[in-house]
C-alpha cells in the first residue's frame, strides 16, 4: 500500500508502507525524461522523511533529470545492525529500484551522518568492473559506462556526505560533546556498543570480525567482494559537506577528511547566495599531488592517519557550513540535512548549493 500525493510546485511524492519516498515530477514528460536515479541515505536512528525536503527541492530544480528515492531499508533501531549489514541492505533496496525503473541510466548519493557509511559500502558492492573488451578496443569511447564501470549498472554521478565520520568517532575531539577529554573518549570507546551496538563499534574502530582490521579501515582498499575504493573513483564527483563547529555528532575533521594541520581558517564572510558556506575546496588525488602533507605533531593516531591518506587517493570536493550565528546552532547536525521543517530557513541554502553544483 502506498500513500501518493502532490506536494506542491509540480511535484509528486510516493511514500510506501515500508516507509520509503520516491519524488519526482508531475509532469510527465519530465519524469518520462528524468533518468537519474538519486538515492538519499538517513543517519543513525533516522528515517527516509528526514530527506524529504531535499528530495522535494532536488525535483523542483530539475523535474526532468532527477528521480529521488530516500532509503526506507536502515530506519530507526535498525541503524545500530552496523555499518556492513546496512550497506547490505541498502545495495540491494537500490538493485530493486533500478529494476523497478528501467529507463534510469544515471545514479547519484546524498547521505546524512553514519548513512555516508552505509552508502560507500553499498556501492563498494554495486559496483561492476569496466567491460574488458571495451578496454582494449580503441574506437570505445573512453566515457562509455562500459569502459569505465558502473554502479549497479548504471552510471556513476554524484558521491555526496552530509556530516559524515568518515574516519570514524574515536579519539582526538572526533565526537565533540565528549570535549576532548581523553577519559571520556577512552570510556565512550569501551562502552559505545551498549547504545549504538555493532555500529557503535564500526564507529569507534573497536570492531575486530574475525580478527580481520576495524572495517572503516577495510573500506579504504578493495577488499574480496566489495569495490570499496573502485566504486568511489568511479563517481565523476564526490563531495563533503562539514560543520566547522557546533555539530556535537560529529567532528569537522572526521565530516572533512582532514588532518588537524589541513584544517582551514574561515572567516564569517557575506555570501547572500549561500549564507551557511563558509569554506570550499576541491582536493586533487594524493597520487596527484607533488608534494605530500607533513603529518607530525599534528595529534593524529596512526589508524586515523592510515583512513585519511587512503581516501585521499581520490579528489573530493570540501564545502565548510557554518551555523555559528543561528538560532538553531547547537542542532547543526540535522540542520544541515534541513530534516526539521523549522530548520528549512537555516539550511536551504545547504541544499540549494548541493543542486546547484550537481552534475546531472
């Protein structure tokens, strides 16, 4: 059973009874047209309404490209099931859209919070490895899906995290309510699994399956079945968007991917377009990179050190958001979801530069 209706502005939204939100354009030459799948991931303990106003201004911008699905398969307490078995499940909610709409040639992400987690898993296991005979033929276009892999089949857009740990929540302020108390952070680590379970321990790196290494740090490589960092290249962009401050989830180093010494100074400048964007930057491959970045004394353990430079092994987009000068600072983790209708005035302008950059 589903529950359809028109949100406004020309937009059509389905929820299912399972929980999950399709968005796309009433008219239907548009959503006859639209053949880019966006799939939006929730956080711990979130939902798929949580991207429900992102969704609606995704189809509003671009009725005729864009056909949003927000993640209805990792939902409330099943968030804690771990980082692994919600990718799991997330790669195969997405297998069945894309076989449930078969004029989609296009994918993209957005994720909020542990759900960037979750989404670099799926797509570490939807992704198809480049035709080897189309490799080898010269007259192949080189940006033919088939030459270059794909996810899930299709081809491969937008990567984009919202407040996402990246390099995990253990240690060096990476969780800020614990305010960079050492004790604290050491007890958080031993007892973390008792609130957040198995994604708790994925979070803290205290996880040891099989004596095999914490799996934040297995996603850094291409590991048995899972494309981890294959799957990542393949994106034509991947992009992070961080709390410089405020965010008490989640540190701006571990949201960035950075290193104490790589964070930027930002200044409170005057940006009627984007109020909240105070920092961007566009981080070339560390392959590419001449010279690479002094790392002493810069407070970084050595498992952080290893996720860091592993992930930089592909460019990233870096955009700063700040929430320093708003009423709703102190909730700068959802607010810059915009996953409170209270929050649409702080943080749509997050959202708007997210479609205004994205590659369609």
């Amino acid at each position: 059973m589903e529950k359809n209706g028109v949100v406004g502005n020309g937009v059509y939204s389905s929820e299912s009874v399972n929980g999950s939100c399709d968005v796309w354009s009433c008219k239907a030459s548009d959503s006859a047209s639209a053949d880019h799948l966006v799939v939006m991931v929730n956080g711990i303990l979130g939902s798929a309404t949580d991207w429900k106003f992102a969704g609606e201004q995704f189809v509003k911008v671009l009725p005729d490209k864009v056909f949003v699905h927000c993640s209805e398969r990792n939902v409330s307490m099943l968030t804690l099931d771990g980082v692994d078995v919600m990718g799991e499940r997330l790669a195969g909610e997405v297998l069945e859209v894309i076989e449930r709409k078969p004029n989609l040639k296009k994918i993209s992400f957005v994720a909020h919070s542990v759900g960037g987690l979750v989404a670099r898993y799926a797509i570490g296991k939807l992704y198809k490895p480049p035709n080897v005979k189309n490799l080898e033929d010269p007259s192949i276009n080189g940006r033919d899906k088939d030459s270059m892999g794909t996810i899930g089949g299709l081809e491969a857009m937008n990567f984009v995290t919202v407040a996402t740990p990246h390099l995990g929540s253990r240690g060096n302020k990476q969780v800020p309510f614990l305010f960079g108390v050492t004790a604290f952070e050491k007890a958080a680590s031993c007892v973390i699994h008792w609130i957040f379970r198995r994604t708790g321990r994925h979070l803290f790196l205290t996880d040891a399956d099989e004596g095999k290494p914490p799996l934040l740090k297995r996603m850094i490589e291409d590991h048995d079945d899972c494309n981890f960092m294959s799957a990542l290249r393949v994106f034509k962009r991947r992009v992070v968007y961080s709390n410089v401050g405020y965010d008490h989830i989640v540190g701006w180093r571990t949201s960035s991917i950075r290193r104490n010494v790589e964070l930027p100074k930002w200044e409170d400048i005057s940006n009627e377009q984007y109020p909240h964007i105070v920092y961007e930057e566009h981080c070339k491959a560390y392959d590419e990179q001449s010279e690479t970045t002094s790392v002493e004394d810069d407070g970084s353990d050595k498992l952080e050190e290893e996720l860091v430079t592993g992930l930089s092994r592909v460019s990233w987009e870096k955009v700063d958001v700040s929430f320093h000068s708003s009423r709703q600072r102190f909730a700068a983790h959802s607010v810059i979801q915009v996953k409170d209708e209270g929050a649409h005035i702080e943080g749509a302008d997050v959202i708007r530069h997210m479609i205004d950059h994205f590659l369609t």
